[in-house]
C-alpha cells in the first residue's frame, strides 16, 4: 500500500466555549455567524481551492493553509476581530504549523489529518477567547516576517491531557495593520503580475490588502470600492498605458484624491508598469503632484515590494491641521491630538497582562482621564470586559457614607455590564457595607461574566479624606492579596485600575492596608521637548524648531497648557511673542485655568504661605506640603530638594498675585 504524501500546513482551529447546552436557534445564528466571517476574511479569498481547506468541526471551523504562516496568521486576526471580540458565547483561536495528509472523507470531500491538526487542537485548548493562541512551531515559522516577530508573547509551558508538556504563545495587539487598496485594470498584462506581486507580498509586511477580483460584479461591487478606497491608510495605482486609460481606474483615482483633501488620507502611491514615461489625460493630470514607483520587469518585484513599503512608511509633507476641537476634559479616542506617552503603553499592557491592581499618578490635569479611557478601550477591542466609575461625577450624597458609595457602584456595574439582578435586594444591612459590596461582586458580577474584567476608578483622591477610606482600600488590597495566595479562583480574572493625584502615604498609614504600595504602579509625566514637537507637527508646525524652545519654558510641558497655547495660536493666528506676553494676564488665553489655581490656592492658608515662602526662594518646609502641591499640578521635582515651579505662566502670574 502505497504511503500518504505529507506536507507542511498552517492550522487555524477554533470553537465556541460553551456551545453545546445553547439552543438550536442561537447555534445556528453563531455557526453562520462564523461562517460569513471565513467567507469575507481577505487571506481566505486570495486562496486557490486547493490553497485553504475548510473544515467543519461541529462547534467551529478549521482553516488549512498549504501557503504562508502569514496567511493563518491574518486570518486568525480577522476572525477575533470580527466575531471573538465581545462576544457573548467566547470563540477560542488555535494555531499550528505542522504535518498533515490529505485524505478523502465518507462524504468524498478533502479532510486532513495528523500532528499538524493534532497540536492546533491542543493550542486551541489554551485558549479562553481573549487573545489568539499558538503553538511555538508556529511561533518560530513567524518570526521570520517582520511584521509579527515583534508581536509574539511567550504564554509559558501547559500540559495535554497525556502529560506532555508544550509552550505556547501569543499575540500582542501591537498597532492596527494599516489598510491598503489596489486600483488597477482588469485582464490588463502585465498588470496581473504586479497586482498578484502586491496582493501576496504586502502582506509579509504587516499590511492588510484589499482587492475587488475576490468580488462578484455588481450593486455590493460598486458600494465596495468606493467603501475601501475611502477607508484605506493607502491607496496603491497600477498603471499600464492600458490602465492610464480606463475610466473605471479614473474613477477610482478621483474618489481616493477626494478623500485625501477632505482627511489626508489615503495616501496615494502610483505604481508605473513598463515604463516611466509620462501619462497623458485626466489621469497624468490628477498623479503628477505624486511620486511614482517603477516595475519593469520581474526582475524588479523585490525592489518594488520594499519600495512600496518604504514609501508607505516615508514621513509626508505637513498638511494642514486637522479640525480642531475644544480643548480641556477627557480626549477622544480619536482625537487627532492625543500625544502618545510611554506610560500609554505599560498601561495598555498592565491591562492585557490581567496584573491584579494597576496604578496611574499624575498632577492634575495631566492626561490620566484621557490615558485610562484609550487604554481601556484597547482592553475592551481585546476581549476584556470593563467598568468605569468616575468618582468626580458622583454626588456629594452618593459618597456621605461607604454604604451608599458601594450601592452606585454596584448600579453601575450592573447597568455597564448589562447584568441581572438588583444589587438592592441581596443587600443585608447586618453584613456591613464591604461584605456586602464583596458577595455582590462574588455572587452576581463574577458568576455572570465570564472572561477577564477591570474596573477602572477615576479620581479616587475624592475618597482619601473620607472616614470610611481605610475599609474601602483596605478591601481593594485584600482582593490583590486573595488573587495572588488562590489564583485559582474568580477573583483571579478580575483588575482594578486606579488614577489619582495625591500622594496616597498622606492619608494611609497602615501600608498592609494600602493598594498604593503593591501590583503595577506608573506615573504620568508632563510632555517632554520631543513630545512637545509631536504635538507641534499635528497643529500644522506653528513653531520652528527655536520657537519650541521658548514654548517649552512657558508651559513645561503641561499637557493642558500646552495644547491651549497651539490652539491659539493655529485657531487665531496669534504669534509666539504674543502669547508670551499675554499668558500671565487674567485676561489672556489661560486666564481661566490661572485664577481657578489661585482661588484653589487662597482656600489652604497653610500652602499659600508654602508658595509665598517658595517663591521668594525659601525652601518647602515639609514633604506634606511638596506633595501636595506637586499632585495639585503646581510644582514639579522627584523630591522637596529638587521641587520647581512647573512652568514659566505659573511663576510670573503668582508673582504677580502674591
């Protein structure tokens, strides 16, 4: 008997956690669900019939790649974009790269088997529906593509149910693949050979390629490329003399330059096929501000592919700012002027790391809102379910007693998490208010969420002075301390994720009741001079370079301060040297924010002598008062010997006042 041929494929399994006690309905609504989801997901479309198999696996479907591991790769993104990401019924992602051999099934269809199937199903076993999982033989075919190597993270050794022992790995979230469309003439040589050169080589990138050749012509065709050009980071022209002159192609052109002036993108790269001669007509016209890549010949699909990459990752021309927005309060995620800091990252990362108690301290109005609020949205697109409380909008009632601050909270979870249940009627005044907060969350939240959860806690300093504030951090603590002595338990998948201002020692004395002293603990820090000239670029470079210098002393750096001086400046066409001079001014462009700190200031009679003393060079006398007036956001330093006004505006409208 003749033995099997093998090859090598790369296995994308999946199924569903908890698919078998679901009715019929909802198992039929989630298989098609999946299945649409195969359908549309671009590495599958550009595969040939014998390329990917697709298998039925009851509660899920297995993809077989006989191409790239790049190819599974990017299919296994797409399907937890698409359907494991906040779903309701977890859809679990394995992969392996390995041996099979195909092989005929009962029903006369292509099947596979062996240890390439074998371990993707054990990969897949890993996983919980929050990240995508692999086994390390896939893990070493990727590291070769310089896209993903960057991206792997090591998940640690796991057993089978055989007692053999693997490591396995996962995927970080890294930054979303830019998207890049194809505008080309169809049946047009040597055209093909240049869009099948991009379609399959991009990708090897870390770019995401969309092509109309997987779609049937018509109504859903035409709603399609003008949906993608719109909504590519790049637009990608292959032009023969044949495509130069096709309407089709024009058309095409003239949508994506049109959405390039509304928003400055997509970018727009025309790829000349043949030749570098110049192109007559209406689409000459519209390409000749842009720079050309050539293809001559198949000698040159190396050097385009890296030409088109580097072209693509080529820093642009300044183009004007964005709209602007108002400036002051929370960001949006969007927001076009939100400055990127490391502590953006380690956050994010704290965050999908499930570290148990994650910390963020920064002076006042210095971005930790807008951080937490970006940062949990990452968490959330992976998978992590969260809640938010923002304890400045509480009222003073809902905090007069630790009884009532844990009944809305409690009504919040229930209303962002969409639970049943009334957090009322299992409330029993004989337990006290923190048991009764604890069974909540044991009994009600963990028992109906199943995946990881953070609960986020904005402007905490609110309760320090509280006389309750010792029992509700010292509940905090003992859930970090009970995660860590039982992970094994619920609380293990839950987080808390905690900003505040205020040095937390001044009004905690018994650190083994503190959360501020264990887990993750990051600081947010004022924008630096490269920040700074971030910041200036998306405002359109108001300032040169020895201009930001002078920016940098006015404002430090101040996130708030520095974002409302560009406002002005681009919004009003005012000068540098005349916001100089009008900055300390209560009529000027931070008259608002300077009398608020003044009036904030004249409130504490003891600080307000510390400043007087601090401005006519007397040290601070005490580390209470450096730390106060640090997380206040008016001084800046490590320590009470380093301590400094944080910006210029500060000192001279002081001065001025006091």
């Amino acid at each position: 008997m003749k033995t099997p041929a093998t090859e090598t494929a790369h296995v994308l399994m999946t199924d569903r956690v908890g698919f078998s006690p679901l009715s019929i309905e909802e198992k039929t609504r989630l298989e098609q669900e999946l299945l649409e989801a195969v359908r549309s997901c671009p590495a599958v479309q550009r595969q040939g019939p014998e390329d990917c198999l697709k298998l039925d696996g009851g509660d899920g479907i297995s993809l077989v790649f006989f191409g790239e591991p790049t190819d599974a790769i990017e299919a296994a993104e797409y399907l937890h974009r698409h359907v494991a990401e906040g779903a309701a019924v977890r859809l679990r992602i394995g992969l392996n790269s390995g041996l099979v051999t195909r092989r005929e099934d009962a029903n006369g269809k292509t099947n596979v088997t062996g240890p390439g199937i074998e371990w993707a199903q054990r990969a897949m076993a890993c996983a919980d529906g929050s990240r995508i999982v692999m086994t390390d033989y896939f893990a070493v075919n990727l590291r070769a593509f310089e896209a993903w190597r960057n991206r792997l993270v090591d998940l640690g050794e796991h057993r089978t149910k055989h007692d053999e022992t693997f490591r396995v790995f996962g995927l970080s979230p890294g930054q979303p693949a830019a998207k890049l469309a194809i505008v080309y003439r169809r049946k047009a040589k040597p055209d093909n050979h240049v869009v099948d050169l991009l379609e399959r080589g991009l990708p090897e990138f870390g770019y995401r390629v969309f092509i109309d050749r997987h779609l049937s012509i018509g109504v859903e065709w035409a709603q399609a490329i003008e949906k993608e050009i719109r909504g590519a980071d790049a637009v990608l022209v292959v032009l023969s003399e044949r495509a130069a002159a096709s309407e089709m192609v024009l058309f095409e052109l003239e949508t994506a330059i049109d959405q390039y002036q509304q928003t400055g993108k997509p970018k727009v790269l025309p790829i000349r096929v043949g030749t570098d001669e110049a192109i007559d007509g209406d689409v000459g016209a519209l390409l000749h501000p842009f720079q050309f890549a050539l293809w001559t010949g198949p000698e040159d699909d190396h050097a385009l592919l890296r030409a088109v990459h580097d072209a693509l990752n080529k820093a642009t021309e300044p183009k004007p700012a964005p709209r602007l927005e108002r400036v002051g309060g929370a960001m949006s995620h969007d927001s076009p002027y939100y400055v990127t800091r490391p502590t953006d990252q380690e956050f994010v990362q704290a965050l999908l790391d499930r570290d148990g108690i994650v910390l963020v301290k920064g002076a006042r109005q210095i971005g930790k809102t807008s951080l937490m609020a970006r940062a949990l949205r990452t968490a959330s697109d992976a998978g992590v379910r969260v809640v938010w409380t923002d304890l400045q909008s509480f009222g003073r009632s809902q905090i007069e007693s630790d009884e009532k601050l844990y009944l809305a909270i409690a009504a919040e979870f229930v209303s962002q998490l969409g639970l049943q249940g009334d957090p009322f009627e299992a409330w029993r005044p004989m337990f006290g208010a923190n048991t009764n907060f604890e069974r909540f969350l044991h009994s009600v939240v963990l028992e109906q969420v199943s995946g990881p959860l953070v609960w986020a806690i904005d402007e905490v300093d609110r309760l320090f002075t509280l006389s309750y504030s010792g029992d509700f951090f010292g509940l905090i603590r003992s859930w970090y301390n009970r995660r860590n002595a039982r992970p094994d338990e619920s609380w293990s998948r839950f987080s808390i994720a905690i900003a505040y201002a205020t040095e937390a020692r001044l009004f905690i004395s018994d650190l083994n009741q503190s959360p501020f002293n264990v887990g993750t603990r990051l600081e947010l820090a004022d924008f630096n001079p490269a920040q700074l000239a971030d910041l200036n670029e998306r405002y359109g470079r108001p300032l040169t370079a020895t201009e930001l210098e002078r920016f940098h002393a006015l404002v430090g750096g101040q996130p708030y301060l520095a974002r409302r001086g560009f406002d002005e400046m681009v919004r009003h066409g005012v000068s540098l040297g005349e916001l100089e001079e009008a900055a300390a001014h209560d009529e000027g462009p931070f008259g608002d924010h300077l009398r608020r700190l003044l009036v904030a200031l004249s409130s504490d009679p003891v600080m307000l002598e510390e400043v007087r003393g601090f401005l006519g060079g007397t040290p601070l006398r005490t580390e209470e008062a450096f730390y106060r007036l640090r997380s206040g956001g008016l001084i800046a330093g490590a320590d009470r010997g380093v301590a400094r006004l944080r910006c210029g505006i500060y000192g001279e409208y002081l001065r001025r006042h006091l």
